[in-house]
C-alpha cells in the first residue's frame, strides 16, 4: 500500500491543481449513518486509488476505521465505475475519463473523541473516519460541504475548518456549508461537531476561542468556563510567545474550537491543529451560582489546559518521524515522554501559574502523579523512551499484566519533564528554566511548521537543544531520566525550593499485593503485582476472591478483613479461578511505602522561596 504522504509542500509546478470535494450527510440519525461524496475532477488515469486512514494522529493505536464502512460505490456520471479492494482500507477504481464520484456510508456510534458518533441528538466526526484519501492528490485544494439532517432546523456546527470565500467569519459558531483545507493533512485535522449544543467563547490575545457543550448539562455556568479557559489560553500563549502573544492556531484557522461531551462517567480528550475534542463528566461542569472548585473541574481544567497545550507540543513541534504523518501503519518514536509527558507537566502547572489551583493543590496533585509512578512496578522494567517506542502494542493495548510491565509515558514523562524543569531552575539559580527549552523548539521545529516548513525533532537534538536554551548539559540528566528505570532523584530538587518530600505507607493495613475491582458482588483480582504477597502465593487476575480464612470476601469488605491482621501473618484465601476453587496460602505484607506527600514551607530560606514563586508563577 503506498504510504500516506500528508506534507504541506506545494505540488510541483507541472501539476495540474485541481479541488477534492466532499459532502457529509447526516443521512440516517438514527441508524448512525454518515454519508459522503466523494468528488474527484481528473481522476487518475490507470485508476483512482483511495485509501481511508488506519490511526488518528495523537492515539497511537491501528484503529482500522474502514471497518465501519457499511457501503462504498463509484460512477463516472450515471454510469457504475468498478472498484476493486486491494487491502484492508484501500481501494482502486477503473480507469474512467471525466469525474469521478465515490459514495460511501459509515456507520457511527462510537461515542468517543477519536471517530465518529451520530444519533438524532447531535453528530461528530474526525475526518479520518469519514474523508478517504485520493491518492496522488493528498497537496491539492479540498473542500467539504457540511450538510444538516433533513429536516432539522435548529442545529449549528462547531469547527475550526475555514468557511470557504476566506475572511474572517465573525465571532459567531459557525453554519452548515461549505468549509475549505489547503491539503488532506489539513481535511482531516479539524473534527466538526453538529447539533443543539450549549455554546460559549472569548478572546485570548486576541484571537477568538469558542466553546461547544454537547450533552444535557442543567445550569451550566459558561460566564465561568469562559473566564477559566481565557487564563489557561492566555498563560500558554505567553509562554510560547512572550513578545507577541500570537496564538499558534492562526497559520490554520481564525479560531480555536472546545469541542466537549459532557457524559455520565468519561474522560480524555485528542488535540488538533485548532482544535480539541474533549469527553468529561457532566457534574464536573460548574454550575450558575457555585463557586466552588471541586477535584473534578480542577481535572477537567487540567485537560483543556492539556489538550490546548498540545497545539504547541506535538501538533507543531513534532518527533521528525511524525513530519509527515503516515496514517497508514504504525509510526514510532522513543520521544513520545517529551510530547505527551512534558504537556502533562504543563498542564496543571499552568493551573497553579494562573490561580486556578493553590500552591497546595498543585503540591497534593503532583504527589499523587509521583505515588502512582511509584506504585508501578513496570517503571523498574521499561523507560521512558522504551515506553514511548512501544506505545502501538503496549501502552494503548493494556492487560491485566501491564502495571508489572510498562510505565506510562505521560505520568512518568511529566515527572520527566519536573526533574529536569527543576533541575534547570537550580543549577541557574532560577535564570533558566524548561520554559526557555520549550520557546527554543517552538522557533526552531513549530511556529513554521505548516508555513511550508515542516520539521521535526529527533532524539539526537534533544541535549544539545537543551543545552543551547539554558547553558547546561544536561546530557547525563536525561539518559539517566529516559533510558534508564531508576527513580528520579526528586528529594533535594524539591528541597532547594523548601518543598519537603516525604515517602511513607497508605494507612497500617497489610497487603496482599493486588488491585481489585467489583463485579456484581465479586471481589475480583484486577492486578496482582508481580513479587509481593498474592503473586507469590500463586494468585492471578481475574481470580475471584471468594474468603480469607473461611470468611466471606465482598467488594466493601476486604480492607476490613485485612485490617484484623499484620505484616507477616499468613491467611487462607479461597478464590474462583474460572468455575474452579482454588486455595493459597498467603504471607501479607506491609503496606508499600509509595504515598508521597509534598509540602511547602513558608519559613524556608529566602532564595528557596524566590525559586518557588518563580516555578509556580513564571
């Protein structure tokens, strides 16, 4: 299958330019249907070939989209054009002069930020669940003609692709019609949300910002949200471009789009060029007449702030293998720590720079992302870089066994990107910071990109770009940090800003070593952490607890049970395995010693403190 090329170059001169068009309908709401037509002017002459991509850039994971393809047809006019599949997602039409057009349907209910979802409520969709490649002209013109359900009226559309005619399109969400991208790359980087959502925006620098409820949400408070993400946007924009505080977004659109479904129980988000779609919990949303700001809204803000930051780190300043993207099969790089762990870093620290969450807030949040690392025992077996590299088979396809295999890229990326962050404020004595490491790659490797540039980083650059934005090498610091699995050294970085770092148990309870969870009233080994109590015993996931020494196991009871105990005694524990009873004999053990607590102090020395006001409010 010949790779996705999705450069922003211009096609050579002797080409001849023409326009891809596309229609999307929202044919059958309720059967989860999405048309689309697909227009080619000059198809090829020995056979159009088309493709539909087989990943979404920013979900590292084969997702084989044209599985939900339920029909795909061509004509030449009226007259049927034959094609031919020649694998998985790709197709071939016969040979045929003059137009050629492609209808297909795609099937939608995937009620996630990553395909595609529609019922008679709403409709979403990435491109490249819907939009097929047109092999050989992916640098042409394309344009998209975004059309309503039949008979519906009171629907809008939210997206940050270009209204065709140029120009600004005010400072309204936008209308049904046509929606223009300079390329395919393009095309596909801009997800549209279409239906009766609640709808918000502001300007951040200057540059518009709009908002996009989908869900049912009683007495959401927008004025708030505006206010809140205003500051997240504005911080980020400083940061990057401290002297003209230019939003990044503008090379492609003249707006940036929050798209979110608020749900019963969800979370996570996927950044675009322009854009983000976002999926969270309904009741973490602010409500008219609270101001409160509970652990959830400061996680939902820590994701907007996430996924915005994203517009800078990974949709701009890319891994070199990601310049172009191939859409077509799995693209690795050992640097995904610095594209998803560094923006995890930023995105609560931004919070704490901005007043949306105190300094005591931040500290128990990033004690919490420090404990979990901890409690890992995966983090002894792979780094970072290796984490990264196997992102495709290991991290987005996790088992019962990944905690005693993997460590994540994001969390322990983040603490990645603070050991060095902090590492760089004491050794300059707070002159430098991994801020000035950040602005260096986005001059260098981002604010260009899609201006006909387009390069990446590659994992070489990375000490010596380091050491040009801040002085220091940093060489030593950083294989330590990504190829190795040591712990950190994160104690004394935290105490030269007179942070106290302590390490001690999660209450008094012995241990049996294992992650449970409920089903029904089953208490069911989630994970059994390799080498502590139930793993050597010989219990496995996905063993049904059923008794601990002849008494009844239930999801509520078990840390009861276990407190009548301590480290070191030995108990009887029944457990299903499948539909046969097992018995093992097991040794508890003290808690681990994986809660971290982190706090500040207000009588540490002065030059302490100064580099702390300088972390949390640069």
């Amino acid at each position: 299958m010949t790779p996705v090329s999705c450069s922003t170059s211009t096609p050579p001169r002797t080409a001849t330019v023409q326009k891809i068009s596309y229609s999307i309908i929202p044919a059958d709401p309720a059967a989860h249907l999405f048309e689309i037509i697909l227009s080619i002017a000059q198809p090829a002459a020995d056979g159009q070939v088309l493709s539909l991509p087989a990943w979404i850039a920013g979900s590292y994971m084969i997702r084989e989209f044209a599985k939900n393809i339920v029909s795909i047809s061509a004509a030449n006019g009226r007259k049927p054009v034959a094609l031919t599949k020649l694998d998985k997602d790709t197709w071939r039409a016969a040979p045929c002069k003059g137009p050629l057009t492609v209808t297909m349907q795609v099937y939608a209910w995937d009620l996630s930020v990553r395909t595609a979802h529609l019922d008679q409520h709403h409709g979403f969709f990435n491109g490249t669940s819907v939009f097929l490649r047109v092999h050989g002209a992916e640098h042409f013109p394309h344009e998209v003609d975004i059309r309503a359900p039949k008979g519906v009226r009171n629907w809008k559309v939210a997206t940050s692709l270009p209204r065709a005619g140029g120009g600004k399109s005010g400072t309204k969400l936008q209308a049904f019609g046509l929606y223009v991208a300079p390329d395919y790359d393009a095309l596909v980087d801009h997800p549209v949300e279409m239906g009766t959502f609640a709808a918000g925006g502001f300007e951040a620098c200057g540059a518009r910002h709009d908002i996009a409820i989908t869900g049912r949400v009683s007495n959401l408070d927008m004025a708030r949200l505006e206010a809140d993400f205003k500051k997240i946007c504005e911080a980020q924009i400083k940061l990057f471009e401290p002297k003209t505080a230019l939003a990044p977004f503008l090379d492609s659109s003249d707006r940036y789009v929050f798209m979110t479904m608020a749900v019963g129980d969800g979370y996570g988000g996927l950044e675009h060029r322009a854009s983000t779609a976002l999926v969270c919990n309904r009741n973490d949303l602010p409500q008219i007449g609270s101001a409160e700001s509970s652990e959830g809204y400061r996680n939902f803000l820590g994701l907007v702030s996430h996924e915005y930051f994203h517009t800078w780190n990974v949709k701009r300043i890319k891994p070199a293998v990601f310049a172009p993207y191939d859409l077509s099969r799995e693209t690795h790089t050992p640097l995904l720590w610095l594209f998803e762990g560094f923006t995890s870093y930023y995105d609560d620290l931004i919070l704490a720079r901005t007043g949306l969450m105190t300094e005591d807030q931040y500290l128990k949040a990033l004690a919490k992302t420090v404990s979990g690392v901890l409690r890992g025992p995966g983090r002894l077996k792979q780094s970072v870089a290796q984490s990264s590299f196997d992102a495709w088979t290991k991290y987005y396809r996790q088992d019962e066994n990944s905690p005693n295999a993997i460590v994540s890229y994001y969390t322990k990326g983040s603490l990645v990107a603070l050991y060095l962050d902090l590492t760089i404020r004491t050794q300059t004595r707070g002159r430098r910071s991994l801020d000035d490491f950040m602005r260096l790659l986005w001059v260098r490797f981002g604010r260009d990109f899609y201006q006909g540039k387009p390069q990446g980083v590659a994992p070489e650059e990375i000490a010596g770009l380091m050491k040009q934005a801040t002085g220091l090498d940093l060489s030593r610091e950083l294989t330590l940090a990504t190829e190795t699995t040591q712990d950190l050294p994160l104690e004394p970085l935290f105490a030269a800003l007179g942070i106290s770092y302590s390490q001690r148990a999660e209450g008094s309870t012995p241990s049996l070593g294992v992650r449970t969870k409920a089903q029904g009233s089953d208490c069911v080994i989630a994970n059994a952490f390799s080498g502590e109590p139930a793993h050597v015993a010989g219990l496995s996931a996905n063993d049904v607890i059923v008794a601990i020494d002849g008494l009844r196991v239930t999801p509520g009871n078990l840390d009861g049970l276990l407190a009548r105990y301590r480290a070191g005694d030995a108990v009887t524990v029944h457990a299903f395995r499948r539909d046969e009873l097992i018995e093992a004999r097991v040794k508890l053990a003290a808690p681990p010693a994986t809660s971290v607590k982190l706090i500040a102090s207000d009588k540490a020395a002065a030059d302490k403190r100064k580099l702390r006001r300088q972390w949390l409010a640069a």
